[in-house]
C-alpha cells in the first residue's frame, strides 16, 4: 500500500543527505570538542562548519547561534534567559494566545514568578494586528514574543515589522520560528529580531537537537548551569553528531511545495464537503508574510477530526495530524 506523511509540521523524515552526515559524523567526531587533541579539535571542527551553515540559513553570524536540545528549549531559553537577566523588580511580556506550548508553558512560569504577560489575540486571519501590538508595550516590558509561522493554521506573522516595533520601544523580540525556518526567506540580521528558535526534527533532521539565534549583545540568563560551553549561554557538552546533523539539514535544497499545494488543496476543497482553509490568504502574494503557509486544510467544525476516524484512515496509507488550533484563543481570553 502506498502510504502519504501529511504530517511535517509534527516532524519530517530524515533527509539521506542528513542521515549520511551523521554516519560520517559517528565515524569522524566522536570526541569531546572541548579535547584539545587532535580528535577533540577534529570534532569542534565539524560542528563549527555545522554551526556555519546554520548561520547561513538564518542570515547571522555563527557566533550568534546557541546550539540547543530542540525547540523547546530554544523558546525557553529566550524567553526565561531574557527575563530573568533583567533586574528591574517588575517586568512585562507580551506574547499571543496561539503560541506553541514550549513558548506558553514558559510564560507560565513567568506568571508564577510574577511577571506580568500580555496574550494577544490574532483577528481572523490568524493575524496579530501591527498597532494593537504596539499599544500593549509598557516602559516594563522586558520581551515581546511572536511565532514566526503556526503550526497548526499556518498563519504567516509579519515578524520583521513586528520586531521593528519592539526595537523602538526597547523591547526585545523573540520569534518561534520552528514551523518557518526552511520554508520561508530569512536574514535575521538585516531585521530588529534579538533571539529566533529552530528544531532540527522540522528540517529532515534527526530530533533533539535546536538552535537559538541570539544577536550580539542581547545578554541571557543560562538555563543549565555547567560547563561554559556555547559562549556560557548553554553548559553541557554538546551533540556534535547532531549539530552536525542540523548543519546538513541547513544546506538542504528545498524545492517551493507551492504549486502541489495548492493543487492539492483546490482538489480537497472541490471533493470534501465544508472543508476549510486555515488562515486563508486574503492579499495579494506580494510579500511572503501576508500569506499563511496554507498546509492546513480542516473540515468544519460539525466534521470534527476525531482520533477513530483518523485511524481509519492512518489504516488506508493516509498519514494526517490530529491539532485542537482555536482552543487557546478561547482559553486566553479577549485583550483588556
Ligand atoms: C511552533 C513550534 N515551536 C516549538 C516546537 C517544539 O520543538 P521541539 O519538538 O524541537 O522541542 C514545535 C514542535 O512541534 C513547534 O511546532
């Protein structure tokens, strides 16, 4: 039976490029980098090329790139490092209320530490409104925190203009950018973004292993206490293999997917009855950010996915997500 993976926001198989290089990675740089000997700088080597290349597909400098576990701890480094190095006894996060949960669960604990946050809520194209962005910064907010693509409706968010603002009000600006990174154009430097996270599972690489774009200058309170080693932003030596595993997956050529996409969503939305597309595209493709990636059909909520008729279909070859996207709005509440 053939079988079709329509689930690459939850992660995507590993590339032969990728997988070679980590089997030439296991062979090659199985020391410790920190080793001054031959081995040890033969290792660091590698996983300075590795960290090249991801600097390359995030438009930055190697040296601002924190090698991590993953996204999660990307987005909790960014988010608890920055706050917890500022010392002013009261400090402000705004964020939105469709975040991912590594970027939530992280505001949480701000919330429990007496930090106050801000959800935004996106309007109906998935969208958070340039202006009421603006209007939610206080002179105490230490961070604002803006995913660059969802991964469950695919709205796209304008995070270069998003960031100019914060950087006019002083305000760092930390972007989730797990779901974009390969699949939309970056150069980190040329915008006002301090601190961008990626996985390496969401770019055919193997999973455990991220990357948090850090621009010079921003100072982060570490997370892990140890070993000094990623510039002391992240003790504990690191996953060479899988560094360099990230590294391969960085240089990938990855063809635009937009023509079969929308070929297969026209073929959807013409045989299945009140399907839907998330955060529907409503300007013209001018600049990427106006348009949601757009690989997130549903059906109307009358037609709600449930797990047994998912599974039937998992049966017959067809491989979908299960995601519950709106539910957080909700939870959240309306703006004050
Ligand atoms: C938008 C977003 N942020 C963060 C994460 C967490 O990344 P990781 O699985 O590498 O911890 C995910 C994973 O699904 C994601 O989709």
């Amino acid at each position: 039976m053939t079988r079709y993976y329509f689930d690459h926001n939850a992660t995507t198989p590993i590339a032969p490029a990728v997988r070679e290089a980590v089997v030439h990675a296991l062979d090659e740089a199985w020391a410790n980098p920190s080793s001054i000997h031959q081995d040890g700088q033969r290792a660091r080597r590698m996983m300075e090329e590795a960290r090249l290349r991801i600097a390359t597909m995030l438009g930055c400098a190697p040296k601002e790139v924190v090698l991590t576990s993953g996204g999660t701890e990307a987005d909790n480094l960014a988010i608890l490092g920055a706050v917890h190095a500022d010392p002013r006894p009261a400090r402000h996060v705004v964020t939105t209320a469709v975040e991912h949960p590594a970027v939530l669960e992280a505001c949480a604990q701000l919330e429990r530490e007496g930090v106050a946050i801000t959800y935004l809520q996106p309007d109906r194209q998935g969208r958070i409104d340039a202006d009421i962005f603006r209007r939610q910064l206080r002179p105490t907010t230490v961070l604002a925190s803006v995913m660059h693509a969802n991964n469950e409706t695919g709205a796209v968010q304008d995070v270069a203009a998003l960031a100019a603002i914060a950087r006019e009000a002083g305000v760092l600006f930390h972007s989730d950018g797990v779901q974009a990174a390969g699949k939309l154009p970056l150069a980190l430097a040329s915008t006002a973004i301090s601190l961008y996270s990626i996985s390496a599972h969401k770019l055919n690489a193997p999973k455990g292993c991220g990357a948090l774009y850090v621009r010079q200058g921003v100072t982060l309170a570490p997370m892990l206490h140890g070993g000094r080693q990623e510039r002391s932003r992240r003790a504990g030596t690191e996953s060479v293999t899988l560094a360099i595993a990230l590294g391969a997956a960085a240089q990938l050529e990855r063809p635009d997917l937009t023509t079969l996409r929308d070929r297969l969503e026209q073929g959807i939305l013409a045989r299945v009855a009140d399907a839907h597309v998330n955060a529907a595209a409503v300007a013209p493709p001018a600049q990427h950010h106006q348009h949601p990636l757009r690989r997130h059909l549903r059906r109307s909520p009358r037609h709600r996915a449930r797990p047994a008729r998912l599974c039937r279909l998992h049966r017959r070859g067809l491989l979908l997500g299960f995601r519950r996207a709106f539910a957080r709005v909700a939870r959240h509440g309306p703006l004050p």
